[in-house]
C-alpha cells in the first residue's frame, strides 16, 4: 500500500514538471498506417516530445474507438513502452473526417512529403512552425505516404533533408525527426511568450 501511494506520488510529481515543457496546440496525425509497430513508435515520440494529441485515421478500424480501451490494447502498450497510458489518442473512420474536425477547431495542418507542385515546400529546419497558434502535423502511410486529399488541405509540404545514398526513412524514425524540430521550435516561443500571435514577452522577474 505504501509503495502504491509513494508511486502515485512520483507520478503526480513527474507530471507537474513537465507541464509547462508540453506543446499546447500541437496535434501528430498518422493517416492510414498499417503496422502497430509504428503507431507505438509514434505515440512513444509524440510522448516523449511533449506533444499534446496524437489522432489515428483508421479506415480498417483496426484500433479501438474508445481511448480508453486503446490504453488497454497490450500491442499498443508493449510497442509505445506504455506511452499510450499517458498519451490522448483519438481515432477517425477517415481522412475526411479528421480534416473536418481538425479546421472545425481551427487547425493548421502541414504535411511530411517531398516536394510537391502549386504548394508551399520547406526543408524541416528552414521552416518556422511558431506562426500557427494550432498545428497539426501529417505523416502518411508507410508505402504510399500522404495523401492527396491531406496534401490539397495543408498549408505546407515539409521534408528532411537527406545526404547519404539511402534517400528515406522509416515512419517512426520520421515522426521522431520532425516533432523534434517543431517542438523545439515551439516550446521556446511559449517560454517567452504569454499569448499566442501577440507576442507579449513574459517578464524576466
């Protein structure tokens, strides 16, 4: 009994530390995936790297629709090292769906693809992803990547820039790469900043 309340305690601890470090706003979207593998990878790093939602387009209804039956889903657990027990997750039937619920709360979404015709294209550190009070960030399927009707409804097309022979990476090492980026890029404008797009510096005091 004692070793619970002493565990709930560090929890609760750990949980007020890294408060003020997590990205408000910011949501990672993996559409149509098909490997497990992955999905925990990317709810791991969506963890790990304070962001605050991450959304699932599963068309196969492969996952649970309830987030809370998610939690429970051991193949969820094992793959994302228990991430998914502190992680919000939610799922849509389709990418529609998930475009119309993210700009009905007035998201931005910003795609990860080469470079593509008639949009705006960044390399990932070139781009400044401080300027969308909220952001989603697409990545797409593991073989097919992201889609067009994702790509038509973004405002920016971002890659990694590649310099070895190999000119790819896998969907988790991905996420990992670019989240790193925009919540680098993010949680310093919040520490100096109190309100969003009226870059009021907070006092030094």
């Amino acid at each position: 009994m004692e070793k619970e309340k002493k565990s709930k305690t560090s929890v609760r601890k750990r949980a007020d530390e890294i408060k003020n470090y997590r990205c408000k706003n910011l949501i990672a979207v993996i559409e149509n995936p098909s490997d497990i593998k992955n999905i925990g990878t990317i709810i791991r790093n969506v963890n790990a790297l304070g962001v605050e939602k991450t959304y699932i387009v599963d068309p196969r209804k492969a996952l649970p629709e309830d987030w809370q039956d998610m939690r429970e889903k051991r193949s969820l657990s094992k793959t994302s090292v228990s991430a998914i027990k502190w992680s919000f997750v939610k799922r849509f039937d389709s990418t529609e769906d998930c475009i119309e619920h993210l700009e009905k709360n007035n998201f931005t979404s910003v795609v990860t693809s080469p470079h593509v015709k008639g949009k705006e294209n960044a390399i990932l550190d070139e781009a400044d992803y401080t300027l969308y009070a909220k952001l989603a960030v697409w990545f797409g399927n593991e073989s097919r990547g992201i889609s067009d009707l994702a790509v038509e409804h973004c405002e920016m097309c971002v890659s990694i820039p590649m310099f070895g022979m190999i000119e790819s990476l896998n969907l988790g090492t991905t996420s990992g790469i670019i989240l790193y980026e925009v919540t680098k890029q993010r949680r310093i404008y919040q520490s100096k900043y109190k309100k969003r797009n009226k870059r009021v510096k907070i006092s030094d005091a």
